[in-house]
C-alpha cells in the first residue's frame, strides 16, 4: 500500500487535473480533501476534454473508487451536475465507484448569495475576485458550527430546523447590510428534499473506505486543490481561498492519520498564473504575459476569466517545498515557453532595499515585493511531440535543472501538452 497526495505549489491551475488523472493508473482510490466547485480540473483524454469541479479527476478511469471527503464544501446541485454531464457523454457513474462523506458540509443557496454580495459590497483593490460559488460563506458556518452537514440532508426535520434558523439570520444579513434580495426557506427545502434522495446512494463513511482500502493493500491517491498561495493559513491573506490546500489538509479533510501519508508531489507550472484579486510579485503586464496567456489559453477552467501570466516564482516554489513537504515535482506547460529569447526566473525578493527568500507575512509588503531574476536563454524548438528528457533541447534541460536547484527537490514528471500521453516520465511519485 502507497499514498499521494498531489498539491498545487503556485496560485491554483498548474494543471493538477492531468497529473492526478494520469497517476490514477498506479491508484485504486483517488480522494479530494478540501475545497469545493472553486476548482476547475481539465483532463484531455483520446482528446476529448472534461472539466471537473467537484468529482475527483480519476473518475474516467472505470474499475476506481472516487472519493469525496470531509473537508470539501459540496453544492449537491453541481453534484448531480457532474454525474449528469459524464452520463450523457456515455461515462455513466453509479455509486459502486463514487462515495460522498456524510461530515462534507453543504454549500447552500445563501452561501452563493453572501459571496457575491459581499463581493460587490468590497471597494476596488479589496474585492478579492471569488468564484462566487459560495465556497467562503459555507466554511465561515461550519467554522462558527452554523454549518448543515450532508449527513443531515437524511434526517428532514433536522435540516429543517437548521435551514430555518440559518435562513432567518442571513436573511437579515442580506437584506439589511448588504441590500441583496432575501431567500425563501420553503424553497431551498424543496430543491433540498430533491437533492437528498438524489445523493442519499452516494453518502458513506469516507474516512473508513479510505482505511478499508489501506488495509487491504491498495494505492490512494489524494487530489488538492487551489494551489499553496491560495492557502487560507500560509497564501497571500486576504488574497486566497478559505480551505487549507497544503498538503497536511488531506489528514484533516479525508480522516487519516498524517502516518499514513507517505508520498507528496508538487504540481507546478513552468510560469506562473493567477485568476482573481490579490498580489502576483512576477506578473507580466507587457507582450510577454500576452505571449504566454494566449499561447498556454489561459482562461479559468471555472469562470472563463482570463488568467494573470508572470515569470516562475522560486520564492514561492521554496516555500511551497517546505511547506507541503514535497518528496518531487511536476512541472506541466513547459511547451508553453517555446518561442522566448529569454525566460527569467525570480530567485529572491527585494523589499525596501533587503533582500527576502520567503513570502513576507504583511499583505503591503507582499504587494511592494520586486522579483530579483535570474535569466536563462529560451528556445524556439516545439516540445509538445517530445517523450524523453534527452529530447529536450539543451536551453529547457537549462531551466529544469535550475528549477530542481532553486526548489531543492527532483523533477519527476514533465508535462508538454494537455494530453496524457504529452508527458515525460522521470520518476513513479508512488515509489
Ligand atoms: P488544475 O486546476 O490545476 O487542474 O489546472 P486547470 O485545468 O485549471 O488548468 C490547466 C490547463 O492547462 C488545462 O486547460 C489543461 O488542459 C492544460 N494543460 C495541462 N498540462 C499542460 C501542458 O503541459 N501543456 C499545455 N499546453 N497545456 C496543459
Ligand atoms: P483549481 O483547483 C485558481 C481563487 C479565486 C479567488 C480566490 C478566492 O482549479 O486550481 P474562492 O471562490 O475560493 O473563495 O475564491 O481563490 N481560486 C482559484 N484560482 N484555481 C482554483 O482552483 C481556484 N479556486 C479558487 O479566483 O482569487
Ligand atoms: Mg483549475
């Protein structure tokens, strides 16, 4: 038995989705752990693309069990959304390989309402661009123990009760400091009441599946995400997402002891992006951002809203090593850089004059942050055909050599293309 937990080291969309997708051959349980339908995972396969938000990234493999655990925040209408949309493209799921935590808390239709009206509520430079899923408000309730559990959606005077008296205080909420419209409780009972029977198959114990599977000797794999920078304890705060994403939160969001974690894998892309508010210390705002934006097709698997492109961030990339404890990396959208004369990589920050090798923890120091680059020559060779390190030419050996020494940590897996098979394998992250 071998456990993976795969996190994003940048700001989300490092193209995690292909990665989990593709060691799901070495897995038979594949778990996401925190987060909710923030997420946009992109799988191309027989280059057919599939967009997950919510359902682990192995579903398209038939004989594994998905899992949904605790620590992810669950719209049951983008649930059924989900299972929906991969039933009428002929991938139909049942619950023999898709199971549902009963400790998941839901995402409820004032949790939506609160996030896009506080949004719109925030000043200019303070909006912190959610996905306005809701994601933020529903992990406040379960913070503050106001939150309604999956399990409760199968005992209907229990949710009830709890959806009245949470609708009662958001209503008031809404309505007077926020000048948005209020909901009506009889209603989200009915949608909920739909939603119920329609998940009651899926709902389980995630934590002893998990534990079962162990046991029993098998492989799990375990899907982050958002990415390290987007990390409510250790990100850009406010400028992040109200999960932990680090790797520690598989523990906590999945229920297994941090003994049983014996491999964590990095995904990082070779430049960097960022969707949404917040600082970016080695954002492009010239024809070298545009470059990479369109060439990568950088829009969020999400929102559709086009993504922010900059150089590679060490500094980010170190702190991500440390704090995920990273045994290796991915590196994905390395075809991305071809074309480029020069390709800079930032090294360290400079911060009123002193020099800084980690992200500062003042949000006005972040935002004062100047990149100290280091620069490398690029190379015009298109790699997306190539299958082995060798292949590349000398310039992006160059620049994966200084990434692995800058992150002290090995390359295992190089991705040049959004397909499975545009991948150079240098090392199983299972072994
Ligand atoms: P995730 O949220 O980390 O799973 O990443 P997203 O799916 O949001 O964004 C990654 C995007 O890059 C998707 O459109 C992928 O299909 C695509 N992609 C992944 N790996 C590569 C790669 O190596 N090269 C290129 N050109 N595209 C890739
Ligand atoms: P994946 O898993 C990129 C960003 C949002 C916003 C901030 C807070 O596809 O990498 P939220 O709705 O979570 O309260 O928004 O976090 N964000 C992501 N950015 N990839 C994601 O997920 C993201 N999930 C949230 O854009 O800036
Ligand atoms: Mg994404």
């Amino acid at each position: 038995m071998s456990t993976l937990v795969v996190v994003g080291t940048q700001w989300g969309d490092e193209g995690k989705g292909k990665i989990v997708d593709l060691l799901t051959e070495y897995a038979e349980v594949i778990v996401r752990f925190q987060g909710g339908n923030n997420a946009g995972h992109t799988l191309v396969v027989d280059g057919e693309q599939f967009i997950f938000h919510l359902i682990p990234s192995g579903i398209l493999n038939d004989d594994k069990l998905c899992l949904i655990g605790n620590g992810v925040v669950i719209d049951p209408s983008i649930f059924i959304q989900e299972l929906e949309g991969l039933a009428s493209r002929g991938r139909p799921v049942t619950a023999d390989r898709l199971r549902l935590s009963l400790n998941a808390h839901l995402i409820m239709p004032y949790h939506k309402a609160l996030d896009l009206a506080r949004e719109a509520a925030k000043a200019e430079g303070k909006k912190l661009g959610t996905t306005g899923r809701g994601i933020g408000p529903c992990y406040d309730d379960k913070i503050i123990r106001n939150g309604i559990k999956v399990a409760d959606l199968l005992d209907s005077s229990l949710f009830r009760e709890k959806l009245e008296d949470n609708v009662k205080e958001k209503n008031f909420y809404l309505t007077k400091l926020l000048n948005a419209d209020p909901l009506d409780p009889e209603n989200i009972y009915a949608e909920f009441q739909d939603y119920a029977e329609r998940l009651a198959p899926f709902i389980d114990n995630v934590s002893i599946l998990i534990d079962d599977a162990l046991h029993s000797g098998k492989n799990v794999l375990f899907e982050g995400a958002q990415g390290t920078q987007l990390d409510i304890d250790h990100g850009t705060y406010p400028f992040v997402t109200s999960s932990n994403t680090v790797a520690g939160a598989a523990c906590c969001g999945a229920g297994i002891g941090p003994s049983k974690i014996n491999r964590v894998l990095g995904i990082c892309k070779a430049y960097t992006t960022r969707v949404g508010g917040g600082p970016f210390p080695t954002e492009l705002e010239d024809e070298v951002g545009d470059y990479l934006q369109e060439k990568g097709a950088e829009f969020g698997a999400t929102t559709g809203r086009r993504r922010r492109c900059g150089w590679l961030d060490g500094v980010v990339l170190r702190d991500a090593v440390r704090i995920n404890g990273l045994d290796g990396l991915a590196i994905t959208k390395l075809d991305v850089l071809s074309g480029l004369d020069q390709i800079n990589i930032c090294a360290e920050y400079d911060i009123s004059g002193t020099r800084h090798t980690c992200m500062p923890g003042n949000i006005r120091e972040v935002e004062s942050i100047k990149p100290i680059y280091r620069t490398l020559s690029g190379w015009n060779e298109d790699l997306s055909r190539m299958r082995s390190f060798d292949d590349l030419p000398e310039e992006a050996r160059d620049y994966l050599k200084t990434i692995e020494d800058m992150a002290g940590t090995p390359i295992m897996l190089i991705s040049v293309g959004p397909n499975r098979e545009q991948t150079i394998f240098l090392k199983n992250p299972f072994e």
